[in-house]
C-alpha cells in the first residue's frame, strides 16, 4: 500500500498550477484516510487532464462521470472551501 500512495502522491504533481497545488495538498493531508475503492478512484481522477479538472472545479463544467464528479464535490471541493486551498 505504501508504495501505491507513493506513486499516487507522485501523479498529484501537475503543469497547471492550482490543479498541482489542490491535488498536492489533498494527497498529502487526505490520502492516508481514503478507502482503497476511494483509492482507486481518486487515482482514476488522476487520469484527467488539468484543463479538464480545472473546468469541472472551478467552471462547473461536467466530466461526464458522475461517480468522478461525485468524488471530486465530496472530496476535493469541500477540501477548497475548508480552506485548505
């Protein structure tokens, strides 16, 4: 397990800025707590462009996956507006 949140932590670094900085900073404060089914799917998030991520967070615009989008509202938003981002 350690060496998949090794390599998860690794996909987090990014090009865009604020999708390294979010995704960064939720792998290194979040991702000890997630399941291994959230495991899985957090790093099938990973396989998203940044442009793509960027618009879903911040525009609103759909992924076209509703269980990527459901994580990314429970997860990664609520991370932004906590604060933490």
């Amino acid at each position: 397990m350690n060496k998949e949140i090794n390599r998860i932590h690794w996909k987090c670094r990014r090009g865009m800025r604020e999708i390294d900085l979010l995704l960064r900073e939720f792998s290194q404060t979040k991702l000890d707590q997630l399941n291994q089914n959230e495991l899985v799917m957090f790093e099938e998030i990973l396989n998203y462009d940044d442009q793509k991520l960027y618009d879903f967070i911040f525009k609103k615009t759909s992924l076209d996956n509703n269980l990527h989008e459901d994580f990314i509202n429970k997860f990664l938003k609520t991370f932004t507006k906590q604060g933490n981002f």
